[in-house]
C-alpha cells in the first residue's frame, strides 16, 4: 500500500522539540508523528467507547423529555399561606430587596 504524505507547520521551537523527541526516541520524525497520531487516536477511541452510553442515555432521556408535559403554576392566590411568605421573601431576594417586614 503506498503512503500518503501530510504536511505540517509548526514554529521553529516546536519543530526542535518533535525533531529532539523523535531522536531521543529513535525515530525519524515522520515516524514519531504516526505514533503520536496513532496513540491520540487510540486516547480518543477508548474515550468515545466509554461515552457512548451515557450519550446514548443522554439522547435517549432528551427525546422522552419532548413529551414531559410541564404543570402549569397555581396563581399566587392559589398558596397556601406559608407558601405566599416563601414566594415573596424569593422574590424579594432575587429583586435585591431589603425588606425585613416581608410576610
């Protein structure tokens, strides 16, 4: 099978790096470039295999969640009491209110 060529640029001091770790590896640098692909790629492959099924999951609950139909909200007079404290000091906090007599 015939090879196929890629070229890559690089700056100066990357270039002197990959060639200084390709010879300290006793490849050319064409060689030490494969196998850092292949090893990248072999990374990636093993990521992708554990993902898998929580992507799948993942789609899965995104696609029942289509038809989850949301309750509506009960009108403020709907609340209880206890409910109507609560519902006002929430809104009183996220509006930056200072309001201490908030019941």
């Amino acid at each position: 099978m015939a090879n196929t060529r890629f070229s890559i640029s690089t700056d100066p001091q990357v270039h002197a790096a990959i060639k200084a770790h390709a010879d300290a590896a006793g490849l050319d640098v064409s060689g030490y470039m494969i196998a850092a692909a292949v090893a990248q790629m072999a990374a990636d492959d093993a990521t992708a295999a554990i993902f898998a099924p929580l992507d799948a999951d993942n789609a899965m609950a995104l696609e029942e969640s289509v038809a989850v139909e949301t309750p509506g909200l009960p009108a403020f007079e709907d609340l209880t009491a206890e409910e109507k404290v609560l519902a006002r000091r929430v809104l009183s906090a996220a509006l930056g209110s200072d309001q201490s007599d908030v019941a």
